[in-house]
C-alpha cells in the first residue's frame, strides 16, 4: 500500500476501488462463456428478442437468463431495447460463430482450459515452472500426455480465430510482391498462410508444422481453393527447416519458448533461407517499462500466460533483435499491428 502513500485522497479512493472491480474479472470470463456455450448471439442474430423468446431458444431459465442478458448488457456486449427486450451489439457479435471477427472458439478455450489452468498461476510464480512441469510432465506443452481430451483441437480453433482477426493487418503491413515461396513456421492449420496466398494470387506457400495439424491444414487449403499453391509440410522446427521458401513467417511462436530454444528454431530458419531472405516474426512487444495502458496489459497478461502455459515469455524488441542476431539475422525494421507486431529481418550470408 506504501505506493500509494503519495496518491491524492480521491485518487486513492478510485485505485482502491478498481483493485475490488479488478480482482472480479473472472466474472466476466465466466459471463462471455457462458452466453458462447448458450448460443447466445447465433439465437439473437441482427434482430431484437424478447427474453421469452431467447429462453426458449437456447434452452434457458428465463429470468436467470434476462440476468445473463442485463450483466451482458454492461458489459457493451447486448443492448437492452425495452425492458425485455435485447440485441447484440457488434462487439456482442465476436461471440458469434459466423461473426466477422469471431472469437467464439477463443472464449471457449479462455473458459475451458485457460481459466482453470490460471488458477494454478501461484505455483508457476513460486517455481518458474509450466503447468506441465508441475504435473511432472515434461517441459513441451505441444506433446504433454496430459493434455485434457479434445485440447489440440480446440487449441487449434482458438489460434485460428485470433489469427484470422490479424490477418488483414499483416498483409497491410507487408508487401509480399518480392516474394515468391512463403513459409510459415509454426503455422498451424494454415489460417495465416492462406490468408496471404488468397490476397497474392503470384504466391505459393507452406505451412510447416508438427503432423497433428497437417488434416485441418489441407482441408483449409481445399475449402480457400489454394491447394495448387498452397502445402502443408510436417516436421520439427528443432531438427530442420526444409529450405524451399525465399520469405518464412512466424508468429506467435517464439514467446513460446526460452532464449536457448529460440535460437535452435532461428538458427534453423536462417539455414532454410538463402542469402537477403526474410524473416517476418509477429509477436506481441513487451515494453521497456510497463504502463496501465491497455496494449502493455495485454502483453503482460501473454508473458504470464505463457510462463504458466508453453513456458516461454513475451520479448522487448530489443530482445528479439538480440535473439536474431545471434541466428544471422539484421533488422529492418518494425511495424505495429494492433495488439501485434510485424518485425522484418533479412539473413546474411551462410
Ligand atoms: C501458438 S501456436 C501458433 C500457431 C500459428 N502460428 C498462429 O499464430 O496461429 C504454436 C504452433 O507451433 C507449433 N509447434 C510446436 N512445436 C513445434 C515443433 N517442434 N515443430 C513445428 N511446429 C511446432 C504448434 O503445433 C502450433 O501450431
């Protein structure tokens, strides 16, 4: 409490006060899941509905579920048209499957797995260790035996609606005309890869990962109708990157590992690119010096996420700089992208 010793009275009073409004936050996961798993906005769609309606709908208790729609309500999420009377709002929407973005399998994955596995964030700041480590269960959270049933895919579902959300960003922010293979390391099921394959119809691609993702990869590719240029290879980025593309993509995998496992899966994609190659890494970044703003929040809930997820951290920039350094790679320059950013390096020779 001693820092806030130097706090105007009112001031005091309002931090004192968010620290009971912050500590609840787990209400309103708890809210937004709820109202994903009811269906809640696919029942509501683009119209108005009575509470009567919507109970029926998605098989409620219908004053339990006006209470649902009124803290839903505060939170922007629906709008309360009359007394009984509710709409979703656009950011209501995001709970939507079909919703542009959606974030449905997100909050699944926040609600199911997340939530519970952060309940166990004491341990982890304790001993520095991973969930799975804890549970004596090794230290790669991507083959961890005890991963609850049904975890790849909807891990899987929920990386594919965060990066689908960011897709527009990173083709806004880097022109692919100079390319001519892309590969995306660590790239899932192909979310990412396909997004920039069907803006740049001169491009092939590849999305390269371990063989759990390969079914959905291919799939994804067919139903985008890319598959004459677009391929799923399996492998692990540990022992080798097939050297095949002039431009690899990564995100959101480097802040899943530490600096010793960086540079192996740097260092390989730097042996998989021929010289002036490019390197793009899209990661959040930390910041030197941590604020309340929103973007240094969000960054800082990741790093804590991954500490007690895969076992990583989220990076300053001069951080990933140094770590790409030591794998060959220069900088040239950064962009941001919402929440995101687009770090471009280039190789040097072999
Ligand atoms: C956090 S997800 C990011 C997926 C995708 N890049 C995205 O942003 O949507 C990390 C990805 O790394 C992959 N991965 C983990 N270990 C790997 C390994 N040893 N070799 C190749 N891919 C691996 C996982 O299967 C997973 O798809």
């Amino acid at each position: 409490m001693a820092e806030l010793g130097n706090l105007a009275e009112g001031e005091r009073m309002c931090q004192l006060a968010s620290v009971y409004e912050l500590v609840q936050s787990h209400r309103i996961t708890a809210v937004i899941y709820t109202a994903a798993m009811l269906n809640l906005a696919e029942a509501i769609g683009g119209e108005t509905k009575s509470v009567d309606e919507l109970a029926n709908l998605v098989s409620a208790d219908e004053s339990a579920l006006r209470r649902l729609l009124i803290a839903l309500t505060t939170l922007g999420l629906c709008r309360q048209a009359e007394q009984d009377r509710f709409a979703m709002t656009d950011l209501g929407r995001q709970l939507d499957r079909d919703g542009d973005p959606s974030f449905k399998d997100w909050i699944i994955f926040e609600g199911e797995m997340l939530m519970q596995s952060w309940s166990g964030l004491l341990d982890s700041i304790r001993t520095g260790k991973t969930a799975a480590q804890l549970r004596g269960d090794g230290d790669d959270r991507y083959t961890a035996a005890s991963n609850p049933p049904g975890w790849t895919r909807q891990f899987n579902a929920a990386m594919v609606s965060l990066t689908r959300s960011i897709v527009p960003k990173i083709i806004a922010a880097h022109d692919f005309a100079a390319a001519r293979i892309v590969m995306d390391v660590g790239g899932g099921t192909g979310e990412l890869i396909g997004g920039v394959l069907q803006h740049t119809p001169h491009l092939e691609g590849v999305a390269f990962d371990l063989a759990r993702c390969e079914a959905e990869a291919r799939a994804h590719f067919e139903r985008l109708g890319i598959a004459d240029r677009g391929r799923f290879v399996a492998g692990n980025f540990f022992e080798a990157i097939p050297r095949v593309a002039d431009t690899i993509l990564m995100k959101s995998i480097l802040h899943n590992w530490k600096d010793d496992c960086c540079e192996i899966i740097l260092r390989n994609c730097r042996n998989a690119l021929p010289a002036s190659g490019t390197l793009i890494v899209i990661e959040r970044i930390m910041p030197e010096r941590a604020t309340t703003g929103a973007e240094n929040r969000s960054c800082a809930m990741s790093d804590l996420n991954m500490l007690r997820g895969p076992g990583g951290r989220e990076r300053t920039e001069a951080e990933y700089c140094k770590l790409a350094a030591s794998a060959g790679f220069r900088l040239v320059g950064t962009a941001g992208i919402g929440m995101f950013s687009l770090i471009q390096f280039r190789s040097g020779e072999n």
